[in-house]
C-alpha cells in the first residue's frame, strides 16, 4: 500500500571526518522517501525553491518517488549546514537558512490525501497536525517524529499530535526531554498517556528500541566499519521501517518489529557515504544480504541445560 | 569446569535515586563471583580486612561459592562511596578508601592454579600479571576488565596483560581511551593487535558487543523497568557469561553469543536490587525465565517477499 510523506528536503553542507561536501541533497522527507522507495509506492511532500537542481528532481522520479506534491516557489531551497566533529554521532548545527521552507504550506492534493500510509517529518507540530487534518480519508497509519525545538517552543501542539498518531519516532534524548522520564519503560508509558500507542526510541549508534502495547523490541545498529556521514540515518530508518509496513498492509507486532530491523538495515547504508549517495546504486539485494547479516548477529542460541 | 575470579571484596555505601545504603557487600570479585556460581564452581582469590562480616562470608558460601582464596589481615576491608545521580548510568565516585586492598597480594594456591577459566577483574593490571604467572596449568579460558586509571597510569603494564588473555572485558568509553579509536570495529582490530582475540565492549543501558575473530554479536540490555542500583552490574555481566562458558567448556562462537545473553541476564538482575541482595533469593529458573523473554524480544521474523 502506498505511503505518502510530508518533510524538507533541503541542501546540506557538511565536514565530517571524511571529508566536507557542500550542497548535497538533503532534508528529512528526501532521505525517507529514498529508503522507503525500496519497500512500496511513496509520495513526497514539501517546498522547494528556483534553484533547486533538476538533476536532483531526476534522482527521485528514478527512485520511482511521486514528486507531484513537491512545490516549487519563489526564494531559495532550505540550507543546513552542520558538523561532525569527535562524536561522530552527533551533529553540530553551524547555519540554518530556512529560505522557502520558512513559509512552507504543504497543500495535499486529493489523491495524496487518501494514502494509507502517512509519515510526518519532523517539521513544526501545527504544520504536520494541519496535514493529518487534511487527509480525507483516515490513514491507516501515521507516524510521526519530532525535535527538541519542537518540545521546547511547540509543546502543547506537539503533544496534540501525538495524541492523533499511531507511532511516535523520537531520539533518546528528545524522549527524555519530551516526558521528563528517564527509563525507556516509564517514558513508554507517559506516551501512551498522550495518546500513542507505539514508541520508536532512537538510539543512533546503539539501534532503537520498539514499543507498543504487546511487546518490547530492542535492536542494536548494524557495526558500520567506517562510518562517513550520518546526516539523514534517522530519516533513512524511518522510510525503512514505514515502506516495509506500507508494503505488507500489516500491522501486527511480528511486522512492526521485522520493520525496526529493514529501518536499521537502511540507517547503516545511509551514513556510508555523504548525504544520499549510498542509495545511487542500492539495489534490494544488497539489502536482503545485510538483513541477512543483521539476523546473523543478533541470533543467539538457546541456553544449553 | 570450573573457574577462577581474582578481584575486589568491598563495602559500598550508595545513594541511588532509590534511596541510599551503607556499607553493603560489594566489590567486583563479589557480584562476579555471585552471577557466575548459578553455573558452575566459582572460586574467589580476594583480600578482606578483620571488620568483615562472617554473614557475608557464610552468605557467599551458601552460593557455593569456594571462598578458601579470600584471605583475611589486619586492617579495615576495601570500602567505596559513590552516588549515582540524574544518569543512573553513571557512578560517581565520592570516597575510595583502599585499606587492606591497597596492599593486595594475592596469593594462588596450587589447587587454584590449575583452574581452566579465569577472570581478572578490575584491579591493578601488575598484580592481574602476576596472578597469570602464578597459574601452574596454562588456562584453558582467561579474560580480564579494566578501567580508565589503569590506563591513565599503567597502560604498558596493561597492555601486557592483554596480550596474554583470550579476551578483553570493557565499557565502551574506556575502549575508545585505550585504543585512540571510536568505531567500535576499529577499536577490536587494535585489541587484536595487542593480542586478545575477543573483546566485550559494555555499553551500559544499551547492552554489549561482543567481536571475536569468527564474529560480531550485538545484544540489548534487558529492558528493567525500575533501576535501583547500578552498582556491579558489569561483573554480574562478566560472571554469568564466564560461569556460562566455564559450565559448557566448549568456546565456540554459538557459545560465547548465548553468553553475552546469559550475562546481560545476570546483569539486568543485579541492578534490580541494592548491592548483591537481587541475588540472594534468585532462583536458576528466574534466569532461564527471563534469558526466554530475552529471546522474545530481541527476535525478529524475516523479511517478507
């Protein structure tokens, strides 16, 4: 079934300790709709301005993404600009010019607004709770994430997101803030009290952990031997884990918790190389082998008597 | 087969978010020695001083556990003040009072000597060194923790030390100071070249890694809803996985995979409860109850066509 995103897409001028790139292509809804691209049927929402490339455009009508509800106005596209310094696992905004997305205003058009599958990108609470409201059909399944910003200046309208969503995605930090809880359980259950009957706790280089109402999951991230550009890793678990459901129109614990592995299996392909360049020339093998791999070093034998 | 721990025997007192403790049984020959003896014969080689109770003494007896290795001197016995705060995670050291270990010679009688498993906890690695040489049978199995002090201040002697053990037991910050690396994948080759073959990078709240030359294994913690006392929880960790393996006595991969588990069990128990009190009335179907829950969430279903 297919699956419908609203997010940035932006270009991203990054150092990390391979090396810089400026102007990459870039933003949460492009890393999700790449990933999930491979998995189901995926439309993209957002804003772009009259400098972004056509080359870029090329790229995702070839990753087969619907890309009429990406609008193109006047101004500049969305910039982000950050670092990676000793951990390499956190990034260090240096520049935002939010340029066209300062204004942006997804418009979901008739068809989009009956997709079964709905993720919203961390982007403002109000905006992404005027997307759900404009859905004319109910989805099936929404899934949101969000950001510190968010909880600190948008809190109210954030948690009456959550209140509407089936699945909240959060960084572990970010769901601390977010429910004043510490232990993973506890936050767990103070989402549930908003409103979200799953939680997807992000734990950058240590996985994610899953909850919902029948069962805990926890799953490590696949040992990345080199890893060169985290940018979009999140975003890129996220488009996962919602194009593996959308696929398979299931919902039950089993698949939600084969989908944390498929989101973390495109997470470890994501920061191999800068911005989306490891997903040119991905092919759905090269992902059938390393969930291979990611069940090789998981699995553990039963305790011998 | 039976195995052989060589560490510290101490009074703690704590204050967790929990609630505070004084002077309860502690010290990483302790918590190992307790985690391991639900698998197999553990014997103890530490040093107490004329203030210990003979409750604890008769306590680690009731565990089966051969405490004719614990020597008693003049002097008060080892005790550490810490408090965990905000992140549980995290110990802070208020006050180290040595006493009698700070003149820790241990000395390993010839029964002791022959022992096929051996851990070397925590302590300084020129005595770890010389429990080595003093084995008169060559071990069949020998791992060893550490922590940054030894680093920071007698990291040649350490390093020694490494060479001449199978594996390598230690929290992942320190890795990373020990090695001058921060993949986790990087850090093993550099182990490698000083000579363990297997290494366990503890990671806390986040659970273990395991590299060995035939793989990587990455395991969760177990999910604990209400952390009372963090104290020991890597020995316990390192305990069930050497009482495990000393108890099959076959080193293959499958086998130290399943006990990374059986550790991580170990260690989602100790932290439980204040001290070693966890483990005072746990029983051996406890563990195999909850290694089972460990299996459940942890595993995950193929990936569909």
């Amino acid at each position: 079934m297919s699956l419908l995103v609203v997010g940035s897409i932006a270009y991203d001028s990054v150092k990390t300790p391979s090396g810089k790139r400026e102007e990459q292509l870039g933003g949460s809804g492009c890393f999700f709709s790449v990933a999930a691209s491979y998995f189901t049927e995926v439309s993209i929402v957002g804003v772009i301005g009259k400098d972004f490339n056509n080359s870029d455009l090329r790229f995702l009508k070839e990753k087969n993404i619907d890309i009429s509800g990406i609008e193109k106005t006047d101004g500049k596209t969305f910039r982000w600009t950050g670092e990676y310094m000793d951990d390499i696992n956190t990034a260090v905004t240096l520049e935002t010019q939010l340029n066209v997305f300062g204004n942006f205003n997804p418009k979901i058009s008739n068809q989009h607004s009956k997709k079964p599958y709905l993720f919203l990108a961390n982007i403002d609470p109000e905006i992404q709770n005027k997307v759900l409201e404009s859905m004319n059909v109910k989805p099936k399944f929404v899934a949101c994430d969000t950001m510190n910003l968010w909880i600190d200046i948008k809190k109210n309208e954030l948690l009456d997101l959550i209140s509407k969503v089936d699945m909240l995605f959060i960084n572990h930090e970010e769901s601390k803030q977010l429910t004043s809880e510490d232990n993973s359980i506890n936050i767990y259950e103070k989402v549930k009290t908003y409103g979200s009957n799953n939680l997807v706790i992000k734990l950058g280089e240590f996985g994610a952990k899953l909850f919902s109402k029948s069962n805990i999951f926890s799953a490590p991230a696949f040992p990345v031997e080199n890893v060169v550009d985290p940018t979009g890793a999140g975003d890129s678990f996220a488009g996962g884990f919602m194009g593996y459901i959308a696929k398979h129109g299931v919902i039950d614990s089993e698949t939600l918790k084969t989908a944390i592995i498929v989101g973390s299996t495109m997470a470890s392909f994501a920061v191999e190389d800068f911005g989306i360049n490891r997903f040119k020339n991905l092919k759905y093998s090269d992902i059938e082998d390393r969930f291979e791999e990611f069940s090789k070093f998981t699995y553990f034998n039963p305790m011998h008597e």
